[in-house]
C-alpha cells in the first residue's frame, strides 16, 4: 500500500472478501514471517517476483488494473511562501509602511550609503513618527516585514522609543492566550459530544473512486482520507476544505457524499 491508510482501506477491502492478510512493518519482518498473505507499507512503482524465495509483490495500483489507468493530473510544487517577509529590497518602495520586529511600524524611505569607520555600508532608511529616523543594515533585512494592515497610506507610524510597540505586542499576546482558552474550552465540550459515524463498503467504495478520470494529488488525497477520517469517527466534523478553482474539491465531496449514502 502506498500509506497506512490506504492499507487499512485494502485491510477492510479484503476481508469483505473473507481474507485477512497479515501486516508487516517491513522487508525483514516479511521475510520472517511464515504467513501466505501479508500487507505492507512500500513506495513501490511496480510488482516482482523473487523466483528464489517463491515470493511474489503485488502493488496497489496493480490491484486495480482491471479498472483502467486514470490520467495523471500535473504536479503541484508543495510550496511554501512566506507572504509578509521582505525577501528583497526590490519588493519595496519609496513610502511603503514596513514592520521592523523590534520597532514597530516605519515607513521605507530608500536606502543610504554610511561609513561607521568599518568601510561603506548600505543601511536602510525608515521613518517613524513624528519624522525620527531609523537606520537598519541591510545585512539584518531578516527583521523587516511587510505591513498587512489597513491601507498603507493610513498605516499608523510607532514613535521611537516610546514603548508603544512592546504594549501592543503585549496586547497581542494576551488576545492569542484568550483565544486559545476559548478554543481549548470549545474543543473539550466538542470532545464529549457523540455524533454520527457512517459505515461504508470498502469495495463499493474502491470501485466508485476508480471511476474518476484522474489521479488524486496528494494534497486530495490527504484531505479525502481526513474527512472519510472525521466521517467515521463517531465525533462531530468540523473541517473545511480549501482550494482553487479546479483543483479538485469537488472530487473531495463526492467521495464525502458517497460515504454519507452508502
């Protein structure tokens, strides 16, 4: 199997045909076994047959041959983005607000050449209330994020030195430990309620997700295998699905829908 979910899958699958293969953690433990029929965990692209050994691999994919091979949708590049970091200063203009983690909220002024008697060095020129003046080495960009407030025009400047960035900080961090505890309080009385848990046909199932013409990506199939998860459970769902026009979530709550059915 490709996961332990999907093996669990083919576990339930085979026993609606009254086989119950036993499952190894690995190559050695299925070697020394002596069990006709085991289900493992591999990243294998095809199956083979160790003549010698009188042992023979069958991947997932091959189960399902019969059903004809789906399309494979492109990949998608799992990419993480940073949004509010400034990566660099050509991202930036004349009078962008910009957050500098110590300071607070300045507004980008340019760039500017100093020599502190170490050589030239290029520093970046922001402006906080009041017209005080901040000057940051480029060297520490790292410090420096984007504003993701209001309107930049309207971004409200802290003034150097008067603490005003430390208590909104301050605040900030009281309002995340309230939120936690409300949610933390939510999540417990959710805990002890009971809901409905669907049982379904693994082969049923198998079969009607054969039927889509492409391959799920593995951010699909992550999210199908979460709610079939939640649906399952015994527990009340709270789960939301996110994505892009058609990039597949419609797949998602058809397999949903055909759980909830069956």
């Amino acid at each position: 199997a490709e996961s332990n979910g999907r093996r669990e899958t083919l576990q339930q699958y085979f026993a609606e045909y009254d086989l119950h293969p036993a499952l190894c953690d690995g190559y050695d433990s299925f070697l020394g076994n002596t069990e006709p029929l085991m289900l493992g965990v591999a990243p294998l692209h095809a199956g083979f047959e160790l003549e010698r050994e009188q042992v023979v691999f069958i991947t997932e994919t091959e189960l399902y041959s019969g059903s004809g091979r789906r399309v494979g949708r492109k990949k998608q590049e799992n990419v993480t983005q940073v949004e509010h970091m400034v990566r660099d200063l050509s991202e930036l203009k004349i009078g962008d607000p910009v957050v500098h983690a110590n300071h607070g909220i300045g507004r980008y002024m340019g760039l500017l050449s100093m020599d502190l008697g170490e050589g030239e060095t290029e520093f970046l020129h922001l402006e906080y209330a009041k017209e005080t003046k901040l000057y940051v080495p480029v060297s520490q960009l790292h410090v420096i994020a984007r504003y993701s407030g209001a309107s930049p025009e309207d971004a409200p400047l802290h003034s150097l030195g008067s603490g005003q960035w430390e208590k909104a900080k301050r605040k900030a961090a009281q309002q995340i430990r309230d939120t936690a505890a409300e949610l933390l309080n939510l999540y417990a009385r959710r805990a002890l309620r009971q809901g409905h848990a669907f049982q379904y046909s693994a082969r049923d199932y198998e079969t009607f997700a054969e039927s889509f013409g492409f391959e799920e990506t593995p951010d699909q199939a992550a999210a199908i295998n979460a709610v079939i998860g939640d649906m399952t459970s015994g527990k009340p769902m709270d789960r939301l699905i996110c994505g892009d026009v058609g990039f597949g979530k419609t797949e998602v709550a058809l397999r949903a829908a055909f759980v909830a059915v069956m």
